[in-house]
C-alpha cells in the first residue's frame, strides 16, 4: 500500500472525478479545478486557476439572484464559522447560460485547525439527456432553428396550435411565456451579427433548461421566443414566467473581452375557452408590454448590466 502514500495519487484522482471539486485559498483564489469542474462550467483550469473568485468567473446565483459576497454569502460564512453548507444555485457556464448545481462547501484547516481556505464540490441538477435527445429529434425532423437549437417557427405554432385543440376537446390548461430579448440592434452594431446569434443560443438553451421535459420552446421571430407550458393553470404560468426572468437574469456572455449583457423582458399568457392562436398571443405581447413599463412587477423586464452598458 506503500503507493498510497504518494499526495499525488490523492490528486490525480481528485482531478479525474466527474464532480466538479474546486479548492480556494483564503482571498478566495482559485487554488485546484479538477475535470469535473471543466466539464460542468466549460472553464479550463488555465482559466480559472490563480484568479480570484471576485472576478465572477463564474457568477453564483440563486432563486433571488445572484450572490454576492455580503453577509449572507453561504462562502464567506464557512470561511468565518467554518462549518459545512449546502446550497442550490446556478454557475454561469464558459458559453454565457447559468447550469443549476448542488455546491456543498467545507473548510479547509492546516495542522493547527485554522482555516485556510474552502473546498468547493458541485453536481450538475438537471438531466442534460432530455434536452439532448428533444435536439437530436427536432434537428432529425428537420423542426428545429438552426442559429439557436430550439423549435424554429413553423413547428412552435404547430404545438401551439395542437394545445389549442386540447384545450377545447379536453380541456386541458396550458400557458405561453413570450421572450424578447432587447438590445439586439445595439449588439448588432457594435459586435456583429455572430455575437447576436451566441446571445440568441444562451437565451434560448437557459430557458430551455428552466423548463420541464414536456414544455416547449422555440424562435418565434428573429429576436423572440415563446415557450409553451403544457397541462398548467394560471397560476402555475405565472410562477414560470418568474422563474424564467430571474434564471435568465444569471446568463451572460464574454466577447473578446467585453462582459456582454443579457437583457429580455417577459410576458405570460393563460389559455382560456374560445382562444384562438391570436389572441392568446396578443394577451401574452399586452402582458410582456406592461412588464416592460414596470420593472420590478411579475414577470418585468430583466436587465443584467454589464462592462458593456457603457457603450449604449
């Protein structure tokens, strides 16, 4: 067992597991990132080794949005008290959309017991496979848009269409969220075209990962999506459409250095008895307008400021 004795092997099979580990010193910089935390976030550890977790790197963010480090920061209170926490948020991913995880974080103490830094583990809360596999059978149907990897229009108004149908044989509820993301002609001017299509796919796969296997979304128009909710009431739309605003509100995006924002504004619709198509869409564009108009509201508009609102 004398090769047990070797710290490297204790490092190497750190580095080698699927879960994400991350070790920072006590300034908070980034001491060890192992494969897990690579293929989690997207960030190789030549990225993130030796820079401090201040520079959002990552950007941690909960269901009230992103963390800080104030007091109630779950790192810094384990820093101060040292005891163990568990805390359900999102990383925001090397391509800009945020990844839900379960970080549960410990501290570190030297031989003395004094802390010295904290060892970070996170896991992955999602099930990518259904994702993956709904892509792999809109691409294979020919359904899905091309820029962004979710339903392209013609398949998004046909599923509208169908619920529709079910709605008035079977009544079965169901809702949309209708997305727009702003500031398209901005980024277009000032980026190009190639950096509107990568703020296009975060938008599109970080709401698509917000949402349950059965729902739906798609490019409505160029810079639109609509996200079909199946089999949920009003109130149930609602919530969504909330949850949307915020998840959404975690994902950015770097561009050749610039920190680009991802600002859209959210609106909702509930499916009613003799609805047609129109003016379900209609009530959802009336709500997302009266969000845009009072930001703070239930499903506002969600602006995440960046380097780059300077430029505006």
């Amino acid at each position: 067992m004398s090769e047990f004795q070797n710290p490297e092997i204790f490092r190497t099979v750190l580095d080698s597991l699927q879960t994400g580990v991350n070790v920072v010193d006590r300034n908070g910089r980034i001491f060890f990132w192992n494969q897990g935390a690579e293929r989690i976030t997207g960030h190789m550890r030549h990225d993130v080794v030796g820079r401090p977790c201040r520079d959002n790197i990552l950007v941690h963010c909960n269901d009230r949005g992103c963390v800080d480090c104030g007091a109630s920061c779950p790192f810094r209170l384990t820093m101060l008290d040292g005891r163990p926490r568990e805390s359900r948020i999102r990383l925001r991913h090397r391509d800009g959309h945020p990844v839900p995880v379960l970080m549960r974080i410990v501290a570190v103490r030297d031989a003395h017991g004094s802390i010295i830094g904290l060892a970070e583990s996170f896991e992955e809360q999602r099930l990518a496979s259904d994702g993956d596999r709904r892509q792999q059978s809109l691409a294979a149907s020919g359904c899905m848009d091309e820029v962004t990897g979710v339903a392209n229009h013609e398949f998004t108004q046909f599923r509208l269409g169908e619920n529709l149908a079910s709605l008035a044989q079977y009544h079965l509820p169901f809702g949309i969220i209708y997305i727009q993301v702003n500031r398209v002609e901005h980024f277009q001017a000032t980026y190009g075209r190639q950096a509107v299509d990568a703020i296009l796919r975060v938008v599109a796969q970080t709401v698509r990962d917000s949402l349950r296997p059965s729902d739906l979304v798609g490019r409505w128009t160029g810079d639109q999506f609509l996200a079909i909710l199946t089999e949920c009431d009003s109130a149930g739309v609602q919530r969504t459409a909330e949850r949307v605003c915020k998840v959404v509100a975690c994902a950015g995006l770097r561009w050749w250095g610039d920190e680009l924002s991802v600002s859209t504004s959210v609106g909702w619709g509930s499916a009613r008895a003799g609805d047609t198509s129109d003016t379900l869409l209609q009530r959802a564009r009336c709500s997302l307008q009266q969000a845009s108009r009072q930001p703070g509201a239930a499903a506002a508009a969600v602006t995440k400021k960046g380097p780059d609102s300077a430029k505006s």
